[in-house]
C-alpha cells in the first residue's frame, strides 16, 4: 500500500522554498507514495480543487498585508525577514479528517495557516527545513546588524522574542525536521527548541532528465543587444526586491563597478522583478522579467558561461542545482549551504566574507579559461549533481516516512 503524503507550501510559484517543495513533490510521485500538495495561498490542492474558497481575499491579500505593515512600522528588527503566522485558518481541520499517512510541511508563512493550527495537526509532521523559521521565533534567517536606518511610527515591539514564546507554549507535536544542507542540519541539532523533534538530513532534489545543456542555445534564445554583445555571460536571477538585503544586490552591483572599472567585458543576463541599471563602460546588462518557464530557464543557463549568486545566506538553493544539472559553473559566496553544492575551482568559485573584489575573482577565473578547459568544468558539473537526483533523494524520503510511520504504530515518540 502506498504512503499517502500531503505537502503543505504557501504557493508554488515564487522563490526558491515554492521551487524545492514541488522538486521534492515530483520525485515522491512513484510507487509507493501517493504525494499531493495544498497550496495555502489559495487554498487548493495541485491536483483537485477543495470546495472551501471562502474567505479567500482576506486568506491571500488582506492578512499578509495587515502583518507586513505592522513589522515594517513596529518591529524592533529590520535586517532580516519575519512572520507572525498570526491568523487561524482552520486548515487543520482538512488536514486531520484527510486520509494523508504524513504531512510535509514546507515554507508556510505569509499568514496562510497559523502557530495555532500547526500545533492542533494531529497527523505525523515532517517539516523542511528551507530557513530558521520552525526553529526560531519571527526570523527566517540568523542575526546579522547590516546597520540600517529604520523609521517607525511610535515604538518598537520585540516580535522574535514574542512569537517565540508562543510557538513554546503551543508546540508539543513531535516534529521530524529534514534539513536540505549540512548547515542547516547544525542549526537544527544545536537548537533546543522544539523539544521534541529528530533531525535528518536528506538534500533537495533536481530533475536532472530536464534540467541539462541545451544545444545551440545561443541561436534559440538569443537576448543580447549584438552592437554590445562580449565574449562572456554571466546570469543572475534577481529574486526578491532590493529590500531584501539578503539577496545580495548591493554586493553585485559593487562587484560589477570593480570589473569594468578594470577593463573587463562580458554580459550579464539578469532576470526578476529588480532591474540592474545598464551604465557601465565594459559590463552590458540585459534585463528580462521574471521567467516561470522552466523551459526558457533551461535556454536561459545554457546560454550562459556560469550563474552568479550573490547572496549573504542561502540554505539550499535550488538554482545552483540546476545550473549545474545544465552542466554551468556557480559563483558564489560561500554561506550557508552552498558548499556542499559547489566545490571551489571545480564546479564553481566560492568567495570568502562577502566581499566583492574577492567574488569578482570568480568572473575572471571563468574568463581566464579556454573553451576546452571550460567544457571539462561542465562535464564535471554535471557529474557532481547526480548526487541529488530524484531517483535518489525520492529513497532517502521514503525512508524517513516508512520509519516515521512504523514508530507510530508502535506508539514510540523519539525525543
């Protein structure tokens, strides 16, 4: 008989979390697990609507809102992301009158289901760890002053302290953390909070039957200004907004002023919401919108020499694992779980204390490289990514669940 898993993700469509969950849920989808998701946002299932769309624009559009402006003007916090997770949903009566063996939760923030209803699901709970949320109070990522200046209206309200305390007092579920990174497995173990929970540590995974080279890619997708176009390109997906100091922006742009301050001529591709402004001498941007075809994704890092990743914290990030899969270096910084995606001067370049000069050093290892030198790069990018293919961290997966199960039916809860 089949192990019946329902997902639990806030959307399926934007970041990285949204990306991991239906990579996991994709590779679930064999023989003997029956894997469907429910989308909070919207309160549906991928698979088959639900009947309940009540209260649907207060669920989507109105609660996130509401909590946003209240962090944004009263949190004592304003270098890193937060959620409150506030309002009940009364998901959780779904969930626990479903006939799911085990649900998975994922990121489920954005005020689509609350502290409360987690607390109150009575079915066995895997949780994915894509940031520090589960095991901290508001924050998403770890403590990190950026110094930045931060307007507020009367006061400030310490919500990380707050939501924290909450989170004690109603958490007594056993909770069965996945951890995609070894650095994320460290955070989890050393953390004392919550009490009862076992800790795993199983990587996302990558298609990597989809997510490969495509040739002559340059003559499919070709989006390049040809009066500036330069021997090199380098691709950037800008997720997020230039608020969201973690992604980097500034450290890009600084790394980019370096270069072509030192003569060197290359393209960036640079796709997202954020445009990069196109006034350098040497460097030639080019600025698409954000990309939900994987398709054009796919032509989009074939085209490119390497991914550029300027990031301060990443957990896991999946568009390492599929430019790799695409056989294209990353260049990165090395912070959080990136290293255990990338080997330094083998499938990528990995900079040291965020500093820009040294994260330059990156472009121009590629741009030192011959054709056949980068070629071998590829084939062995390729190579290392097979590690965390669906096939194998589908098992990992199941095995987890098998366990989980079989220690419920024994009435046994791991401390």
């Amino acid at each position: 008989m089949k192990i019946k898993v329902l997902h639990l993700v806030h959307n399926i469509s934007n970041g990285g979390a949204a990306r991991s969950a239906i990579e996991i849920h994709n590779a679930l989808e064999n023989e003997e697990i029956y894997s469907e998701v429910l989308i909070l946002e919207k309160r549906q299932l991928l698979k088959k609507p639900m009947v309940n769309f009540k209260n649907y624009l207060f669920t989507a559009w109105l609660k996130p809102r509401l909590v946003n402006w209240i962090l944004k003007n009263f949190s004592c916090n304003c270098d890193y992301l937060e959620s409150l997770s506030f309002f009940d949903s009364g998901l959780e009566k779904f969930i626990n009158n479903s006939n799911f063996d085990i649900v998975n939760l994922h990121w489920i923030n954005g005020e689509t289901i609350s502290i409360r209803d987690i607390s109150n699901i009575t079915k066995p709970l895997v949780w994915t760890l894509h940031d520090i949320w589960p095991l901290s109070g508001s924050k998403h990522l770890p403590v990190v002053n950026f110094n930045r200046a931060k307007k507020r209206i009367f006061f400030c309200f310490d919500f990380d302290k707050a939501i924290y305390r909450k989170k004690k007092a109603l958490w007594k579920n056993n909770f069965n953390f996945v951890c995609p990174s070894k650095w994320m497995f460290q955070i989890a173990i050393n953390s004392n909070f919550p009490e009862s929970k076992t800790v795993t540590h199983i990587p996302n995974p990558v298609n990597t039957l989809f997510w490969k080279e495509i040739a002559e890619s340059d003559k499919k997708f070709n989006f390049t200004d040809p009066q500036r176009k330069n021997k090199f390109t380098f691709c950037f997906l800008s997720s997020g907004s230039l608020d969201d100091i973690n992604k980097g922006f500034d450290l890009l742009s600084d790394t980019l002023n370096y270069l072509d301050a030192q003569g060197y001529a290359f393209n960036i591709v640079n796709i997202g919401r954020v445009e990069l402004k196109n006034t350098y001498k040497n460097v030639n941007v080019s600025n698409l919108s954000t990309i939900t075809n994987d398709e054009d994704l796919r032509l989009i890092y074939s085209y490119s020499d390497a991914l550029i990743m300027p990031s301060r914290f990443e957990n896991f990030p999946n568009v390492a694992l599929e430019s790799l899969s695409c056989s294209r270096p990353v260049i990165a910084f090395n912070t959080g779980g990136v290293g255990d995606i990338i080997s330094h001067k083998r499938t990528g370049f990995l900079a040291n204390n965020f500093e820009p000069h040294l994260l330059a050093d990156g472009f121009i290892w590629i741009m030192e490289k011959t054709e056949e030198e980068r070629a071998l790069i590829g084939k062995e990018c390729r190579v290392a990514v097979e590690k965390f293919s669906e096939l194998k961290v589908s098992k990992l997966y199941f095995s987890l669940y098998k366990k989980i199960l079989q220690n419920e039916l024994s009435g046994y809860r791991p401390k």
